[in-house]
C-alpha cells in the first residue's frame, strides 16, 4: 500500500473513518502523482512532481551489413527459432557458436531485421554487447543497467544488486504489449548471460559466442562458408563500395585464390575487400600473390581498423594455461588433421587430461571435430596464428614435442603395416627398421586388418608430412621409417604418386645422412611403385642400385627383396630374358631364409614372365607354389594377385570355367583388403574371358569398370591393358571407328611407358582391324612389325599372334597363310595354348581343303573376327 500525505493515520490508536476500498490494479512504470489503488504489481515508482516520461529504446538492432552473403541456410534455421508461434518444444534461447571472425554477429543482425520486418516482435528488440573476449568484459550487472534504461527506467530508480536488476528486467518483459527480441552479443561465458534471460518463453533471446556455452538452448554452430558462397560476400563488398567494381567476377580463378588464403573467413574476406575498395588500381590476382607468397599472411589481413590476429589474439587470451600450451603444441603438427593420440603425443600429458583440454579448446572454437571420431582439425588461419606463438616455448621443448609425435606415427604405422601384410620374422624385423633402438610398436590397440587400413586411410596425409618433416630436419631414421611402413599400404589403395613422393625424400635423407640400409630399403620401396606408375626404366635403375647397395652392406636378404622387384621391372619392361635371370637368382638367396611370402612374390613374378614367354605349364605350376605359400601364411594381397595370374595362364589353356573362378575369388580377397589395382587387374582379365567366351556385352561392363579403376589409381600400363582389350571387342563388335580411337590411344600409353610387350600386342590388333576393313597392306605391314617385336623380347606367345595375323592378312596367298599357321600352331602347341591350338588347326584345314576343290571364301563373307585372329589377349 501507498500512503499520501492527508490520509487517515490509524496509528495514534484513533477509530479511522471508514475507508471505501476500490479495485484499481497499477502496472508498469509510474512518473506520475499516484492518488490511490487497491493492487499494486511491477516496479513501482511514486514521483509527486510532474515529469517527462524517459525515452524508450526498444529498436536496438544494428543496421545491415551489405556485404552478407551465402548464410541462407543459416538463416532458416534462425527464422524457425525467432518464431514465437513456434510449437512449445522449440527452444526460447539460441546461442550461435563459431570461430573469431567467422560472422555470427552479421548472422544474428540479419536474422533480426528479417523477423522484425515480419512483425514477430511487436514488443521491440533489444541488443547488447558483452565484449566478453576483451580486457574488460561487460559484468551482468552492468548489462542489466542498460537493458534497465533502455526499457525506460531512470537510472536513480535502478537497484544496485544483480538479483534485484534481474528480477525487475523479468518483471518489466511480463508487462510487455508483446514479444520482445533480445540479441546478447559477445558472450564468453554462461555466467555472464543467465541473469539476462527473460523468465517468459514468449520472448526470444538470441547469444552469440565463441564458446559453446553450458546453457539450456539451441546451438547452431557458424562454419565458414562454402567457395561459391565466399566469392560472393567478396563480390559484393566491392559492389557496396563501387556499383561498378566487377574485379571479383572479371577474375574468378584469382578471387577464388584470395578466398582460399583468406580461409573463406568472412571477416578475413572483408578485410581483403577493404583492401581492394582502398586501393582501386589493383587487381585481385596481385592481392591474391601477395597473400599467397606470404609466410605469414595475418599481418596483411588488416584494413587499419580490422585485423584477423586481433580477433584471435582476444580468444587465445581467454584460455587456461594448459589449454593455451596444448594450442601452441598442435602448432607443431605437420598434417591437416590429427587424432587425440597425436594430441597426447605433443602434450606429453595423461590421455585424459589431454582429452578434457581438447574440449575446452573445441568449446572455444579455437579446434574443430574433422572427419571421424576422436579426430580434430584447426581453420587455415587459425593454424597460422597458433605457428606463430610457438616461439613462446623453449626451443629444446618443441622439439621434445616433435620427436614424441614422430615417434608416435612411427610405432602406429609399424604395427599397422604388421596386419597389413604377412612377413617372415627377419623380413619383418628388416623391414620396420626394429634394429633403429626404438620400440617396434606403440598402444595401437588394433585388432584387425580393417582398423589397420582404416587408420593408414585416416592418417595417410599426416603419414607423408611426417616424411617430409622428418627429411627437412634431417633425421633419417624416423622418415625413411615412417616411408617404409607406410610402402605396402600407399602401393595396394593406389596412391602411387604421393609413395613415390614419399620414398623419394626417404632416399634423399638417407643418403645425404650416410645410412647404406635406409637408402636400399627406400630404392627398393621406390623401384616397386615405379612399376605400378608406369616407369619401368626408372624403376630397374633404383632397384639395380638397390641391389649393389645390400650386396656391399652383405645383407643377403635385403638383396632378395630388391631382386625380386627388378624382376618385376624388367618383365614391364619386355625384357624377359633378364627377368628370368634375375628372378633366379632372387629364388636361389631366398633358400637361406624362413620366409614363404617373400619367396612366393619372387614365384609370382617368374609365372607371370614364364607366361608372357609362351611357357603357360610351367608358369603354372610356378604360380599354384605361389599361391599354397601365400595362403599358407594368410597373405590376402598376394593370393589376389597369383589368382589374377592364374586366371590369365587358364584362359590361354582354354579352361574359361576355372579362368573365372579364379578371377571372381581374386575379386573378392581384393574386396577384403581394399586393393585397387588388384581389383582392377582382376577385372580386367575377367572381362577377357568373358569376351573369348563369346560375352562381348559382359566383356565391355567389366572392362568399363576395370578402365574407371585403373584411371581412379592412376596406373597408366592397367589403362593400356584395358583400352587394348576395349578396342579388340569394339573391332569384334563392327564398330571400327571406335575400336581405332581406343586401340591408338593404348599404342600410345604403351610407347611412353616403353612396355614393348603391350606395343606388341596394340599393333596386332591394329593390325588386324586393317585386315577386317579390307586394307591388308597396312595389315601385313604392321603384323610385321609386331613379329619383329615379338622375337626381339622374345615373347612365344605375342609371336604366335603376330603369325596367326599374318596368316590372316595373307589368305590370299594360300602357300603364306599356310605357312604362317604352321609356325603359329608349332608355337601353340609348345606353350599349350588348346584353344588357340584349336582354331590354327581348323583354319589351316579349311585353307588346305579350299586349295583341293579350288573354293574358296565368297566376297560377302566377312571372315574370322578379331578374337580369332588373334586369339588371347595379354593380361593386365
């Protein structure tokens, strides 16, 4: 109740006169003379002298930013929460989270122009910025004083303790004509935020931060945007400045350039707008070479009064100690992403620890969740800002730090590596490099083949930086390492080019350091994915040197290893002869050692070049050894490869059923252990049979497949294969002109990658496309050709095809084409080729039955087709 003066005073003990009640109910805010009232509600204020009325700010939002651009599904998501119609279960309070700079105030104000504009606040909105990440951080008693005035209290009616500002804000939103719109801005911490929270759902409150803060609310964490969507906020920066300033669309590739170095940050996008807009003589390609020739581009991304390391500076400032020296330590980290045992590594405290700093760090938005579980990843920039706070550590930490981490992926990849692939005991002990006085394995904690490969798929790139780290610093243990566990891996999933990279810098640190070993384990790793690229010639070379390299350290088994993929090398290359020789050699320095899978990769070698040679039993049975070793020591990979050989020596033996058995359980072991190119070559040689075996439809949907494979891993001799193959059954088909597009192409590929045996057989088939569109000079010539290639690599098999052709193109001349067959069906026989055997013998029939009763092929007969002219094609 409220006493004024003239009103009865019962407290003298006199009898009042009678007081009539009245029912009048007082709300709100009073400035003027109150006279009476039953019910009094809110924050009352009696003020006896007449006064104006303070003003009320109930339209704080800040203007637009023109330049907003690409946050169109963000903004959805906003308008679905600043609905006050929305259904009970949508949350009254939003907090947008994100990294410095990364547009969540922009976000907000545009969100809140929109929903005022829709009429959703008739209540007014308010705005207020906490400043939370700078020195002197807005208290929420100070927030709550001008909230307070901007709803229209005077300040001398304002109480001075928290609670009691808190209960009055509520109070006032209760009393508002309707919802009220409330954008708290800058927000580091939920303390800050709570007592500003109004106590009706009605209302809406919207909270920036660069925390995710503890608060019962709606999180839509900021990403930087998408390319598309950073060109054009950079585009329309330039047009607010200048209507007519089109320098980011005129060059798109080197406003995507300036993007890319400037994060796709937004605020980093406008600095370099600003940049531009200040300077209208330059061109963004010249900004785009200055950030991207710079290293250290956080100073250039400064207009005067913006400044990217200013933003970040404020947020690193508001770390914990701990989580300040784990920010500066993943500085260190030469990879786009990492793992927490990484984290764990460059800490060098508890997992657990390190874990609960992590969360504080991703809390800060200062890391990122990446791809995967427990897998984290910095922005660009910020990344940048951290490598420059490292030299706040002492020297002979930081590198403390990064031997841990190196040694870290040094022991994982080892014992992944081990389920990667079988190996003998020695060889194993060899080969990860145990005798460098490291332990040979961490706490890997894998337990199958799949969480081994799914590691090596996860840090593959990391993998190759620490190579090129470890180079660059000169330590020639951990690269060449590292590089050799990783070998098997890189060359099975297909990144051939990124191993050759890698063993590439592993043999430059190793023998700028003098380690003999290192380089011939590096040559050797280097020489074998040489051959899957293509580059036979470089690969003998490395490997040659490898193996002078172990003769002189008397490593016998070193020198084993190497031998056994210069054979490899030398059969790609055509040169079967020395391939032999070696490979021999290779099987004599095994007989020493316990070590089946190695022994069985030298076999699989001398079956292939035995078959490419014409002896089909004998790489037979050479292949069948190789095949019981292998699974003997449960080596997956390499049982795929000796079926893929097996099914290509039974195709040429004419047993298509078991070619394809074969090949389809080669298929499926590929499958298991994610092989590529193993999958690839596997299809390959199926699509042959399927093709010899009158399938041509299947023929082309497996070869499809094979070719897309091949292309995908980058093997340029399995594409040759394929597009031979490809063209044979196009010829077939009747569709010569593709079948010339396609079977010049392989002539190509097999020139540049100087495998005469695959040119052998691209002539033939070109060869023999002359023959079926009736230019048999061109015919004769090139089946010429090919038999002089033929008997220079000494190839039975692609000698028996080039005369088969010749037989072909000469059917004219019924003494040549006789002649021709007869040598091929000799060299048929010897190989025990019964298929083709079976056709020479019925076509030389019919030539000598045509030359008894004078008859011969009438002119519309099209003759044989492309498969039984030449028969078997050459597998993958």
């Amino acid at each position: 109740m409220v006493r004024e003066s003239g009103c009865p005073d019962r407290s003298a003990g006199q009898e009042a006169d009678p007081v009539t009640l009245v029912g009048n109910v007082l709300s709100g805010v009073s400035t003027g003379v109150v006279i009476q009232t039953g019910v009094v509600s809110g924050g009352l204020v009696v003020n006896n002298r007449a006064a104006a009325a303070p003003p009320v700010a109930l339209r704080q939002i800040p203007p637009r930013v023109f330049g907003f651009a690409g946050r169109e599904d963000d903004l959805r998501v906003l308008a679905g929460l600043l609905d006050p119609c929305a259904p009970p279960s949508t949350p009254s309070v939003a907090v947008i989270t994100g990294l410095a700079g990364v547009g969540k105030t922009t976000l907000c104000v545009h969100a809140a122009h929109d929903a005022e504009e829709a009429g959703r606040f008739p209540g007014g909105v308010l705005f207020i910025d906490l400043h939370g990440y700078e020195d002197s951080p807005v208290r929420p008693h100070q927030a709550l004083d001008s909230l307070l005035r901007a709803l229209g209290v005077p300040g001398k009616d304002i109480p001075p303790g928290l609670d009691a500002r808190a209960g009055l804000f509520r109070s006032l939103l209760v009393m508002s004509d309707g919802p009220v719109l409330v954008i708290v801005d800058n927000a580091a911490e939920a303390a800050q935020v709570v007592p500003l929270l109004p106590g009706e759902r009605r209302h809406r409150v919207v909270i920036t931060s660069r925390h995710t803060l503890r608060l019962d609310a709606r999180i839509h964490e900021l990403r930087v945007p998408s390319r598309q969507a950073a060109l054009e906020l950079l585009d329309r920066a330039l047009r607010t400045a200048d209507s007519s300033d089109r320098r980011a669309t005129s060059e798109p590739e080197s406003a995507a350039r300036v993007a890319e170095c400037c994060g796709r940050l937004p605020l980093a996008l406008q600095i370099a707008a600003a940049l531009l807009i200040a300077d209208p003589g330059k061109s963004v390609s010249e900004l785009a070479s200055e950030l991207a020739d710079s290293s250290d581009r956080l100073p250039q991304l400064s207009d005067g009064e913006r400044a990217v390391r200013t933003a970040f500076d404020l947020s690193y400032r508001r770390l914990p100690q701990p989580e300040a020296a784990l920010f500066r330590a993943l500085a260190l980290h030469p990879g786009p992403d990492f793992a927490t045992g990484a984290a764990v590594a460059l800490s060098g405290e508890p997992p657990r620890a390190v874990g609960r700093m992590l969360g504080e760090l991703l809390r800060a938005h200062v890391v990122q969740r990446a791809t995967g579980p427990g897998r984290w990843g910095m922005h660009d920039l910020l990344g940048e800002y951290a490598r420059s706070l490292v030299e706040q550590d002492a020297e002979d930490e930081r590198l403390r730090r990064s031997e841990r981490l190196l040694d870290h992926y040094l022991h994982i990849a080892r014992a992944a590596a081990r389920l990667h692939s079988v190996r003998s005991p020695a060889v194993r002990a060899a080969e990860l490099g145990a005798s460098d006085g490291r332990p040979a394995a961490d706490e890997s904690g894998f337990r199958t083949l799949e969480e081994a490969l799914a590691w090596f798929r996860a840090e593959r790139v990391n993998l190759q930086s620490c190579v090129t780290w470890s180079a660059t610093m000169g330590d020639a243990v951990r690269a060449a390492g590292i590089a050799h566990a990783t070998a098997e891996f890189l060359m099975t999933a297909g990144y051939w080019e990124e191993a050759v990279d890698t063993h590439r810098a592993a043999v430059v640190v190793s023998r700028t350091a003098g380690d003999m070993g290192g380089e011939a384990t590096a040559l050797t790793d280097l020489g074998a994915v040489q051959q899957l690229t293509g580059d036979p010639v470089a690969a003998i070379a490395n490997l040659t040197e490898a193996v002078g390299l172990c003769r002189r350290l008397g490593n016998r088994l070193g020198e084993a290893l190497a031998l056994a993929e210069l054979g490899g090398a030398q059969r790609l290359a055509g040169r079967y002869s020395e391939a032999i020789r070696t490979l021999t050699d290779c099987l004599d320095l095994y007989t020493g050692f316990d070590s089946p899978a190695e022994r069985a990769a030298c076999l699989c070698n001398l079956g292939a070049v035995r078959r490419l040679t014409g002896q089909l039993l004998a790489a037979h049975d050479t292949l069948v050894e190789a095949l019981n070793l292998y699974l003997g020591v449960c080596d997956l990979r390499g049982a795929a490869r000796v079926l893929t050989l097996l099914g290509a020596v039974r195709r040429e033996m004419g047993d298509y059923r078991q070619a394809t058995g074969d090949l389809l359980e080669a298929l499926r072991l590929c499958g298991e252990i994610d092989d590529r190119f193993g999958r690839a070559t596997a299809l390959s040689n199926l699509g042959a049979v399927r093709w010899l075996d009158g399938d041509s439809a299947g023929a082309v949907v497996e070869l499809t497949e094979a070719l897309r494979l091949h292309r995908e891993v980058g093997s340029r001799a399995g594409e040759a294969h394929v597009l031979t193959f490809l063209g044979a059954v196009q010829s077939q088909c009747g569709d010569f002109l593709a079948a010339e597009a396609t079977l010049d192409r392989a002539l190509a590929f097999y020139r540049e990658l100087g495998d005469r045996g695959g040119e052998v057989e691209a002539l033939s088939h070109r060869a023999v496309l002359h023959t079926l569109t009736g230019c048999a000079s061109t015919a004769l010539e090139l089946h010429l050709r090919a038999l002089d290639l033929a008997r220079e690599i000494r190839s039975r098999w692609d000698e028996a095809n080039a005369l088969r052709g010749l037989a072909m193109a000469t059917r004219g001349v019924r003494g040549k084409a006789v002649a021709y067959l007869r040598s091929a069906l000799d060299l048929y026989r010897s190989m025990g080729c019964a298929a083709d055997s079976a056709w020479v013998e019925g076509e030389l029939a019919a030539l000598l039955a045509e030359g008894e009763d004078g008859a011969g092929r009438s002119g519309d007969d099209h003759g044989p087709s492309d498969g039984e002219i030449l028969g078997q094609p050459r597998a993958g």
